[in-house]
C-alpha cells in the first residue's frame, strides 16, 4: 500500500497481482480499501487489482462541507493516470462506490471495459433529504458510536453475520470513519441525480442487486439495469456491503461476467 497526491487531494491505495486486466474496487460509504480484503486472493489470480480509500475515508484526506461527486470519479481517472494505466479497466463499485463507478464510466467511456455496480446509490428521493441532512449533523457532532447499531442493523442485518471475526472487524472498521467526512457524503446524496448519466455508459454492464439490502432494495438496482442500454442484472442473497459479508458469491458473480466481455 501507498499513498499519492492527484488531483488536488492525498490517496492511500493498494496495486496487487501480476495479470494484464486491470479491476478497480470502489468501497461502500464509512468503507475503505480493506473492505475488498477478503476478495483480494480471489481476483489476484485472473486480474491487477487497484484499491484505494476514497478522499474523506480510510487513510486518504478527509473531507469537509459537502462531497463531490465529479471530484471523486476524476481521483479515480488521476490515480489510474499517476499509476501509468491506460488500458481499459473493469470498474466494481459498492454502494456509494457504485454511484462513483457509474459517474467515472459517464464521463471516461474511453478508460472503461466493463462496470459492475453493486447496490448502486444514484439517487435519493425528495422524501428523505432533511434526513440525510439531520443525520449529516448528528455526525458530526456526536461521533459514530452512538449511530453504529441503528446503521449496521440496515447494511449488516443479523441473518449475514454468519463469520463474527468477519462482521466485528468491519464493525470496528466502521467505528474509524471520520465523523465529518461521512456527515460531506450525507450532504451530498440529497444533490445525486444520475438521469444524464445512465444513456452515456456504453461498457458491457453488470449490475448486482441484494436480497438482504435494507438500504437499497433489489428493485432500486433493477430500474438502474433498466436505464442503461445493455445491462445485465442479477439479484444475489447478500447485503448491502456484499463484498464484505459474501465474497466468494461475489467473486463468483463477477469473474464469469469479466471473461465473457473480454476483461478476463
């Protein structure tokens, strides 16, 4: 692991595995590049792997006010381009991650050889914006401590918690996040609106539904399949971190997907 200085901001990011396709794995929300840990030894085989903590979590800088989503589709086209990558590459992205995926495909269709959004965030409704908002400023001034059982009871539901090393670690993981990076990131979900996105992506498409997804349910991944021309869609008994509570199902999902669209 290392860190780089690219478009106006610190990353930290991990490169691992010796093959000529080159994945980038794009973390969930209060994630960081150690959330694809478990799936690391199961794409190094077959792809490079390139990890990293997106600005405002893990170890990269962090973040104040309200998040950018264009600057954090453009880290990933700036850490690519530092790292001297120019071949296509297989985007996988959770969640958040996953909304960063879809924007990063929109605007470089010409880096991109295959998308896989995972529980895509790419839109919140009206509804729940003083929400987002609320629970941006709860954050921000009470710490995560007292928002973890309420937060992992959605993303992390009981009937997933089968390997507790697995599920306590990322609990305390999640424990680390700063408080008003992730309250930038609330601030900015009421704003997402990927309409104009979607008719852009023009890579072979896979996206991933979740059974267990509290958050973001299978028919919300499903209309996000329906709007970009070509996509695939498939709905897998995990969550909404899926990387995290199932990945060898995931690994299993994406790889026969990769090599029939020639990015294996």
């Amino acid at each position: 692991m290392d860190w780089i200085e690219v478009n106006g901001t610190s990353l930290r990011y991990d490169l691992a595995g010796e093959a000529r396709r080159t994945i980038v794995l794009l973390h969930e929300m209060g994630g960081s590049l150690n959330s694809w840990d478990a799936m690391l030894p199961l794409l190094t085989p077959s792809h490079r792997v390139l990890r990293l903590d997106w600005r405002g979590f893990g170890m990269s800088a962090k973040l104040r006010g309200i998040a950018d989503m264009d600057a954090l589709a453009e880290d990933v086209r700036a850490l690519l381009d530092a790292l001297s990558i120019t071949d296509k590459v297989a985007v996988v992205g959770c969640a958040v991650g996953a909304g960063i995926a879809i924007r990063f495909a929109s605007r470089h269709p010409d880096r991109i050889g295959a998308l896989i959004p995972m529980s895509p965030v790419t839109y919140t409704p009206p509804e729940r914006h003083a929400q987002m908002f609320v629970h941006a400023d709860r954050m921000e001034r009470e710490g995560l401590a007292g928002l973890v059982e309420a937060s992992l009871a959605a993303s992390y539901p009981q009937d997933l918690r089968t390997d507790a090393a697995r599920f306590a670690t990322h609990r305390a993981r999640w424990l680390t996040s700063d408080p008003a990076s992730f309250a930038a990131i609330y601030r900015m979900l009421p704003g997402l609106d990927y309409t104009a996105d979607f008719p852009a992506i023009a890579c072979p498409t896979l996206v991933i539904g979740a059974v267990r997804d509290l958050l973001r349910p299978p028919e919300t991944a499903e209309a996000v399949a329906k709007a970009i021309k070509g996509a695939r869609f498939t709905v897998l008994h995990t969550g909404h971190f899926s990387m995290v509570q199932t990945p060898e199902l995931i690994a299993k999902t994406i790889l026969p997907f990769l090599a029939e669209v020639g990015m294996g």
